[in-house]
C-alpha cells in the first residue's frame, strides 16, 4: 500500500498551484511591460518603474508573510489555510491588472502602481504559503524531489497557457485594451481553481503547538541570510531566473522590431514553452536518484549556447526556423534554472533547523519569495530604463538602426552573463545527496533521536553547509528569537 505521501494524487494535488505560481509571472513577465508601453503608451521608463516599486513593496509584505505564516495555528494547517484566503485574492487582482484606464501620464502611473502592488500583494499571499508547504508535508529527500518534479511539469503547463493562450484571446479580440482585460478574467478564474484544487489535496504535519515568539521581527527575518546554503541558493535562484526575466520581458520587442516577425510569436513561444515541458519529465529521473545541481549542470550550458547562436539569426528577413529551434534548445536551460531553484529550496527548512533548532519553513519561504520578486523587479525597471537609453518609442512602428541593436543585445547579452553567475554559484552548493544525509542525522543527534557520535568529516561538512561552527549550532539565538 502507498502511504498518502507516495501517490500520485498527492503529487498531483500539491504541483497544480504553480499553474498560478508559474503562469500569473509568466504572462505578467511577457506582457505587463509591453502593455504599458505600446497599449497604455507610458513613458518606457515609467512602464519599468511600475514593477520596480511594486517589488519593493514586497520588501514588507513577503518577510512578513512569511513571519505571519510560522506563527499560524490552524485547523486547516499554516500554509494550507492562506491558501484557501489566497486563492480568491489573487484571482482578483490578476485581474485588476489588465483594466484599462485613460488620462495623464501621471494619473496613469499613479493607477498602475496601485493595481500592480495588489497583484503583488495577492502573489504574496499565496506564494509564500505554497513555497514553505513541502518542507512540511515530505521529509524524504528524493520523494521531495519528485514533488518538485511534479510541480515544475505543471509550471511548464503554466508557461505553455500563459505563452500561448494569452496571445491568441487578445489578437482574436483585435490587439487591444478588451483583449488584455478578458484574457485576465479568464486567467484569473483558472488560477482560483488550481490554487482551491491545491487546498483540497495537501495537507501538513504536526507542528510544535506554541508558534515561534520573535524578539525582533526584522532581525527574526534577516538570519536566513547567515545560513551560508541559504546564500548560495539564492544565487542560484536569482541569476537563474533572472536571465528568464530578461528574455520574456524583452520577447516582443524582440520579434516585432528586431526581426519584423511579431506573427510569429506563437511559434517561437512554442519551441520554448514545448521543450521545456519535455525537459521536465527528463529532470524529473535525474531528481529521482541523483543530486538537485545535475539538472543545471546540462541545462545551463545549453542555455547559453542557444542564446549565444541566436545573434546571427536576429536581423530583418531572417528566416524563422533557425530562431525556432534555438527557442527549443533554450527551453531545456530555462527548465533547469526553475527545477534546480524550487528542489533546493524545500531543503533550507532543514539547514536552518540545525542551525536555530525552529522550524522556519515559512520564513525561507517568505524571503526567497521577495529576492525572486525583487529580482524581477529590477530585471524590468532596467529593461525599461536600457529602452529610454537606446531610444525606444513605443508609438512607432519602425525604431532607429542603433534601437534595434540595442534591442538585440539586450536580448542576447544580459541573459547569458546571468546563467554564467548563476553556474558559479551551482558549483559553490554544499548540499549534496550525502550532505543531506548527514543533515538529517545531525538533528535527529539533537533531538536525542540517536546515541551516535558525529565524525570529523560530518562535522566540517556542516560547517560546510551552515557556515555556522559546529558547536554554535542548534542555538534559538541564531534565529533572533
């Protein structure tokens, strides 16, 4: 008999939620920037302020979310119960989003700011719950994988709704402010059912009863970043993203300008979009048996050569073909950045629990939510400050010889120097299959839960991976509490 960790329909269940996770900052990725800038017609710069200070927002309400979420009792389980709250917020203000609002360029900034903090907010609300879920739902460390696993594929089907569908309501209702409003009701209907789905099918095991008691909130937060695992992870997770952030924002721009081939958007999308769902099943068997760093260690590079060949191919009257196929070698990188970063971030519950003795789930969750979301913050308020710079209008149907350069090298150039960080900091990981091992073993030596000694080797390993020295270890102070 499978335990109700071992079936499908828990995998199943727990994964659906990223057809929100994954989807609503896909299409906000894709399509915000270009929205404010060829459909609402704002100042490029302000479009890329926008999303700048919505993200810094989250600089409040992500740690905080994560604070509130460990000191949650409920009968539904911490995590699970903002859930259910945050399935019908989010669904509405990725609905907000998309209302079209005339007026001056300051009211029109003014009005976006606001609908984009919402969004932001109901992201929150939903996202740092769902990120800090696993940790307490599955302890085995290749059973989480396969959970993530299992929730990257769904992000894959999140990319190929939100790459895909998007762009066919809104061409079919003729390109305008209609299209991009009903494309957000119906996306933001189907993002509520997932996350309602989500609830339903999770759940959570027993915590200690009393929640954590902070001294100081902001210090309580801060801590995560002395977890040395933590740190690196965060590299990882940032610059592998970040090249995404780079290449989504910039995609239209890219084909309508670059290449005069905004028809085509479809089929480049789903070069991408279609590799990344075959890369991850693929991924899926490596996590099963092998470390969370293999998927990054074949996708990266590839990632890096298709974006690198693509230079030769982005010129008006280039033939589309050579642009698709370079589009389904990306997929397979852009995969292992998400797989990689998602997979190690179920395990810093664990550092972090050798290292303050309290479960934190929520707190890492919190935290790597708001780097991820300040990262992309600054990925579009620079896509947006570089178009002012090389002269970019969005009213125009044909932009300057030195516009289109620099569309294509922002488009080829930024991605690749971020993947390149982001392999340094895969190789500088110190969790590994083994190092998890020991982890375990390590708390359950404090809890009492074994009478063994802890070898030399074991002992430097998790300095290795705590950057803490042993004997400062399992110490509430670490946590600031």
């Amino acid at each position: 008999m499978k335990t109700q960790e071992q079936k499908l329909r828990s995998k199943l269940g727990y994964g659906v939620a990223d057809i929100y996770g994954g989807g609503a900052f896909l299409i906000i990725s894709i399509m915000y920037l270009y929205f404010l800038t060829d459909i609402v017609f704002l100042e490029p710069w302000m479009a890329g302020l926008i999303p700048f200070i919505g993200r810094f927002w989250d600089a409040i309400t992500d740690p905080l979310m994560g604070r509130i979420v460990d000191r949650t009792r409920s009968k539904f389980g911490a995590k699970r119960f903002y859930l259910l709250i945050g399935s019908f917020v989010a669904s509405a203000t990725f609905m907000l989003v998309w209302v079209n609002l005339t007026g001056p360029d300051w009211f029109q900034f003014i009005f976006y700011t606001l609908t984009f903090v919402l969004f932001s907010t109901g992201f929150t609300i939903v996202m740092v719950p769902y990120n800090a879920l696993l940790p307490d739902m599955v302890t085995d460390y290749h059973l989480r994988g396969q959970y993530t696993a299992v929730r990257m594929i769904f992000s894959a089907l999140s990319a190929i709704l939100g790459g895909l569908i998007p762009n066919m309501i809104i061409t079919n209702l003729g390109g305008g402010t209609l299209g991009y409003l009903i494309m957000g009701i119906v996306f933001g209907l189907i993002f509520f059912l997932c996350l309602f789905l989500t609830f339903l099918n999770t759940w959570e095991l027993p915590l200690a009863d009393d929640p954590i008691k902070e001294k100081k909130a902001l210090k309580h937060s801060l801590t995560v970043f002395k977890n040395r695992a933590f740190r690196i992870y965060l590299g990882i997770f940032l610059f592998g993203q970040g090249s995404v952030d780079f290449i989504m924002a910039l995609v239209l721009y890219f084909l309508t300008y670059v290449l005069f081939q905004e028809g085509q958007y479809i089929l480049v999308m789903s070069g991408v979009l279609s590799s990344q769902l075959i890369a991850m099943f693929l991924y899926q068997f490596l996590l099963k048996k092998h470390s969370k760093k293999v998927p990054a260690w074949i996708g990266f590079p590839i990632q890096i050569v298709a974006t690198l060949a693509m230079f030769f191919f982005a010129y008006e009257g280039a033939s589309i073909w050579p642009i698709v196929f370079l589009s389904f070698l990306l997929g397979f990188g852009t995969a292992a950045g998400t797989v990689v970063s998602f997979a190690i971030l179920a395990d810093m519950a664990d550092v972090d629990e050798l290292i303050t003795s309290q479960r934190r789930a929520g707190t890492y969750s919190g935290m790597a939510t708001f780097s991820r979301k300040i990262a992309n913050g600054i990925a579009l308020g620079l896509v947006g400050v570089l178009l002012t710079i090389i002269g970019y209008n969005g009213e125009l149907d044909v932009q300057a010889p030195l516009t289109v350069m620099g569309l294509r090298l922002m488009f080829i150039v930024l991605p690749v120097i971020f993947v390149l960080f982001a392999l340094f900091f895969v190789y500088k990981y110190p969790v590994s299959v083994r190092g998890f091992a020991v982890l375990r073993e390590e708390i359950d030596r404090r809890k009492g839960l074994r009478q063994d000694t802890i070898t030399d080797e074991d002992m430097r390993l998790c300095e290795a991976m705590t950057g803490y020295d042993y004997d400062n270890l399992w110490n509430k102070d670490n946590a600031g509490i």
